[in-house]
C-alpha cells in the first residue's frame, strides 16, 4: 500500500465511510432485512487489526440475550475475507458477532462492501469513536490514529464527526499525560475534566493522587493545578532560577495541539512580554526526524 493512499485525505474516504458507519448504527427494527443476505457464522473472522482489545462480559451477555430474543437488527459490514475463499472479515459490528456466537445463531444478515486494508481500518476506528460507552482515552486515541495514521486534520475530522476542533484538540491533548493518570481516566476514576486541569501541571500524577484522596471537583482540581503552577520550588524543593517562569496554560494547549499533530513533543520557549522565542521539536528515531523533514519541506 503506498503511502499516498494511506494519507489520502478526507476525498472518498471518510464521508463515504461515515455513510457505511451510520447505515450500520442507525438502522430501524427492520434492518435485517435490507441486509445483502445472510452468512454463516462459521464464515465470518474478526478482523486482525481491529483496535478495540476488551469487550465488556456484562455487556456482550445483554447483547446475546438481546439478539437471542429479537435477532440481529443492525447488519454487519463485512468484505470479501484477503486470506479465505468463500469467508467474510468483519469491518464494523464485532460485538454483534460475538454476541451472536453466544446466542447460538447459525447465521448473521451483513452488507458486503469492497473496502481495502486502509479504509478498514478507518472504519474500525470510526466506529469505536461513535460508541456510546467510550472512555476518553480510548476516544482521544481513535481519533489520533485518524491524524497520524491517515493523515486526517482535527479541522476535517470535526467537520466529518459533527463535533468542534476544541472538543478533539482537548481529548487528543490527554494522550501526553502519564501512564498512570490515562489508567484512572480510563476506569473512569478521573474525569476528562479533572485530566484537561492536570495536563498544566508539571507534576501531574502527583495531583493526580491527590485529587482521588480528596475527592476533588473537577473546580477544585483546577485551582489545585494553578497553585500549583504557581510555586516558586522546584520538585527538589530548591527555589527556581530566576527566569524559569512557568508555562501558561495557553502555552501547554498550543503545545499539545502541535504534538498532536506532528506525533512528536513539542516544547515552545516564548520570552513573556516579548514576541520572540524559540520551538523544540524532539525525535526518537532517525525515522521520526524522515518523516518530520518531510512534513517540513513539503515533499
């Protein structure tokens, strides 16, 4: 696959698959019905690459026991199966597969759609943003993927998802918080609130802990962020260097959305009061700094 199909844009591919997406998801009690036909079971594989990992038991036995009494209203999309003659692969409607399999049932209705490996993806990936019991992370994560993966613009895909670039800015701004405050976003112990407060501060696990001890509002947790932003010791508890004035917050957003956007960090250096300053763009490996030279120059 070369790589101007994978960053295509935002031309055939995302409208046209928001369709299919939206065609699976919106459909009435009569669904089944305008399906292609009906394929066994046995027939169908999930598709490797899919990007959501964990399905709730609780929720997948709702579902079988939904699909036992009423069936399977929303027709999976699936296409022609790259590796088994005569097989499907799963493009969107996993859940409803599985719990199909936990209902017993023989066959399953499906749209047959001729997609590549690229656009399925993308499907996976949209569908899982328009899940209702998404968590934050795992939102902010779809929608990175999009960017860096297709080469999708937070602009494009507000546009196309029906939300504001702020909205996906901010989620996608989570991802740069440590492991340890993503897993409490993720249970669900922070809220995306609470994390958008803690992104400020240049200690915020440590916040992070104390907001879950004290049960802090998400209010609370930022005044917590700011007073902390505001002390003149550093982690060592030694007094900072003269000069070494903290970052605003508008500062650490417009960092986020760099890094965002360019899969790299980003530190920006602006002198207060004055209009210069300097951007750091950091790499990991000679192929970031390829793929940085790239997006540089244009080529």
């Amino acid at each position: 696959m070369s790589e101007n199909r994978s960053k295509r844009g935002l031309g055939r591919g995302l409208s046209a698959l928001m369709s299919d997406v939206a065609e699976s998801q919106d459909a009435s009690e009569n669904a089944a019905k305008a399906a292609d036909k009906a394929v066994p079971i046995e027939k169908i594989e999930p598709n490797p690459d899919q990007p959501r990992r964990d399905f709730d038991e609780a929720a997948m036995q709702d579902l079988a026991s939904s699909i036992g009494a009423k069936g399977i209203i929303q027709p999976l999309i699936v296409r022609p199966s790259p590796r088994k003659s005569g097989a499907y692969e799963i493009v969107a409607g996993e859940r409803r597969w599985r719990a199909a399999q936990l209902a017993k049932l023989h066959d399953v209705p499906v749209i047959v759609r001729e997609f590549d490996d690229t656009e399925v993806l993308e499907v996976a990936i949209i569908e899982n943003i328009q899940r209702a019991d998404l968590n934050p992370v795992e939102e902010a994560a779809g929608y990175s993927q999009l960017m860096e993966r297709f080469g999708h613009t937070q602009e494009k895909l507000a546009q196309a998802l029906g939300k504001s670039r702020s909205y996906i800015a901010n989620l996608v701004r989570l991802l740069g918080l440590p492991d340890d405050v993503l897993t409490y976003l993720r249970d669900g112990r922070l809220s995306a609130g609470h994390a958008r407060a803690l992104i400020t501060s240049d200690d915020p696990s440590g916040l992070a802990s104390q907001v879950l001890k004290k049960g802090l509002s998400v209010r609370e947790t930022e005044k917590l962020a700011k007073k902390s932003a505001g002390n003149i010791f550093s982690d060592e508890g030694k007094p900072k260097k003269k000069g070494s004035a903290q970052k605003d917050a508008d500062t650490k957003a417009l960092e986020g959305d760099l890094a965002a956007n360019l899969g790299m960090k980003v530190a920006l250096n602006h002198k207060p009061g004055a209009e210069n300053g300097s951007m750091t763009i950091s790499y990991t490996s000679l192929d970031e700094l390829d793929d940085l030279c790239r997006k540089l120059t244009g080529s």
